[in-house]
C-alpha cells in the first residue's frame, strides 16, 4: 500500500506527457486488460479520451517514505493532534472498531493507527486536490514505467474492474490508487475487499465499516498473528554483535534476552519464545527494536519502515503510551541520491551487494554496509550516512 502524499504546492517537473504516446501505450495494454478480467468494452469506455494526469510525475518523486528521515516522518504523522484526533475518533466508533476488533482478532488501536496516517480519520476525504479518480492516476503512473511497472499495471487493471463493478465510474482515491479510509489499492481491494456493513457492496471510501474489515482481513492474509505486538524497544548492550540484527531469521525473544537485551521500560518480555528480529533504524546509537513477525506485516501493507513505524508508534501512543526512549541522531548527515547510488554500486563492486543501483537504501543495502563496517572493524550497524559514501569510495579506488 503507498501513503495518501500531501502537497501545499503541485507544480509540473519535466516535459509534458505526450498525448499521442499516452494514446498509444493505452492502446497496446487493452489485449493485457482483457485478459485479466476486464471487458473489451469497459476498457474502451473507460480510455477513450483519457489524458494523463500532470501531477503524478512530481508526486511519484516524493514519497516522503523515501525521502525524509524516519523521525522527521515519524514526528510529522505520530504528533499530539492526530494522537487526540485519534482517540477522539476511536471513542465516537467504538463499538465499530469492538466488533471489528473481535471478529477478526486484529488489534483495533492498529485499524485506528492506519486509518490516522493514511487519511487522517478520514478527513482528507473530501479534498479533491488529493482524491480523484484513480482510473486516470493509475493510467499515467503505469505509462511512467517506474520500478513498479507490473504492480501499478495489476492495479490499473484491477481499478478498471472496479470500475465496471461500479457502474462504469471510476473509484476515487489517492494518486496511487489506494482507495477509501485505510486506503488499500485495487488488486487488494479485489483480493481482501470485505462487506463489513452488511449492505452487500464493498465501498471503501463512504462506510468506514467496510474499509475497517478490509483492511483487518488484508492484514489477517499478509499473516497477522492476534494477540502479538509489534514489537518493543528495547536497550542493547555495548558489545553486541550488530551483525545478529538481521530480519532474515526470526528468533526467539530469549536469545536476545540471553545476550544482554532488554525493554527499555524494564519489564520483562512477555513471551520468552515469540519469534523477533532486531532492528535499528539509525545505527546503534538512536533507538532500537525487537520487531515481531507482525511488523513485516505492516510491510506488506506499504513496504516503507518509514510508514510501519509510524503506525507502529500510533498504535501505542492511542493506547496512552509514551514517546521513544532512546534520542534519534538529528545530527546525522545523510548521503544524497547520487551519492546512495554511489553506495550501492561500490558494495556491488566489492562482492557485498547484488541488488539494484537505484538509490533505495533498504534492509538489503543495510546488510550489505554492516558487512562492510564489521570487516573493518567498525560496529556493524548498517547505519549508511555521508560517512559511508566517503570510507567505500576510497576502499573501492
């Protein structure tokens, strides 16, 4: 799932989209459509004409998922208004979110956490700066060829069948295509969608009864475990060995426990035996996690850590719980994109990366460098910063 953007300013960047080969690379998917399940007809209907939507170029460039710091992201989404908001709102639905909650055995402060990053409880709904329909975004994201190409195709795919289903209109939805309160895309839509008002329609966007059951059944088929948490902070003694924190394998909680790890509020874990992996996001000096398997879950739900640990601390924080322990490395001075790139190819170059060259510097980029740093002597944290682009340019020169 990709996170609703929200933009003071959308202005056009690069040379405009050409109405003839949009016209043409629309064409040349039709036979593809069909094939997926939706009518010759349909997609005729709902092509013809359609011109390409100017803003989703620049919007695609800016996820903040990927751009921003996590505790900037963090912060900027898990703050006193949306956590009031959010309490408010949970209270006004509680016996939804109750019933929800026990039919599916999904945590309901988590809907709630998901529901206050993705819409804000809904309220960015009406904003039509923001909500359009995403038959035409979904057309123009897939002509962008972006390394999503056949995840955004299967969505404008599935948002056409959505279409039909609905009468021939488009759904509405974010520049992405995620649809309705907890914004789900369309081939999960397809996949978990879930009447959860009975009425006999699946409408994400006007009953949030509807997008609450979605989204709780999504998380039950990505492998939500009920009753577990997401995770814990916790305190990491000083001569770890960082190269155990990898989400590769999943261990038991008293394997860290037995190497010195512990809750950062001094209670004891819960299930000695519950499977985790240890994550630390900004190295070993900012705060670190023990992460459950229902953390990668949240990852299945929008790939971002960025987006997971938001929603992970929104979560605890509409229960009544506290901020993070262990200060974040504001000082930090992150490498920009040609020098992640940079990064990335010198870890390919040596033999300790074999992923793409494209500047994400994600779980697998981290491994790669904490390779590095432990085969210098360094703790082998992970932790890619400025620094980095510096010690592997000379080591590959």
């Amino acid at each position: 799932m990709r996170h609703l953007v929200v933009l003071l300013v959308l202005l056009m960047t690069g040379p405009a989209l050409a109405q003839s080969d949009f016209s043409a690379f629309l064409a040349s998917l039709k036979n593809e459509a069909v094939a997926s399940g939706v009518s010759a007809s349909s997609y005729d209907a709902l092509t013809s004409g359609l011109t390409p939507d100017p803003r989703v170029p620049k919007l695609v460039e800016t996820q903040p998922e990927f751009t921003t710091p996590v505790w900037d992201y963090i912060e900027t989404r898990v703050n006193a208004g949306r956590i009031s908001r959010g309490q408010t709102a949970l209270e006004r639905n509680a016996p939804l979110f109750s019933t929800t909650g026990q039919h599916f055995g999904v945590d309901p402060y988590l809907l709630g956490a998901i529901w206050g990053i993705e819409t804000d409880y809904g309220a960015v709904l009406g904003n039509a700066d923001l909500i359009r329909p995403i038959v035409r975004s979904l057309a123009t994201v897939t002509f962008q060829h972006r390394t999503r190409y056949a995840e955004d195709k299967a969505d404008f795919f599935a948002a056409l069948r959505l279409a039909e289903l609905n009468g021939g209109t488009s759904p509405i939805g974010s520049w992405a295509g995620a649809i309705g309160h907890l914004q789900v895309n369309p081939t999960n839509v397809i996949a978990h969608g879930a009447d959860g008002d009975g009425d006999g329609r699946i409408d994400l966007h006007n009953s949030l009864a509807d997008a609450l059951a979605t989204s709780a059944k999504f998380l039950l088929d990505l492998g939500y475990q009920p009753g577990m948490d997401w995770g814990f902070e916790v305190d990491v003694p000083q001569n770890f060995d960082y190269l155990l924190a990898s989400r590769d394998q999943l261990r038991p909680l008293n394997f860290f426990a037995e190497r010195g790890i512990t809750r950062v509020s001094g209670r004891p874990f819960t299930n000695p035996n519950t499977p985790v992996f240890l994550y630390v996001p900004t190295g070993h000096t900012g705060p670190k996690f023990l992460m459950t398997g229902n953390y990668l879950v949240l990852k299945g739900y929008n790939f971002s850590d960025s987006y997971a640990m938001a929603v992970a601390h929104l979560t605890d924080r509409l229960k009544g719980g506290g901020s993070y322990v262990t200060p974040w490395p504001r000082n930090t001075a992150f490498p920009d994109l040609a020098q992640r790139q940079s990064i990335q190819q010198s870890l390919k170059t040596l033999g300790l990366y074999d992923g793409a060259v494209d500047g994400r510097l994600g779980p697998i980029t981290q491994a790669a460098y904490a390779r590095f740093q432990a085969a210098h002597g360094e703790i082998a944290d992970g932790f890619i910063t400025r620094a980095a682009a510096e010690a592997l340019s000379s080591a590959t020169r």
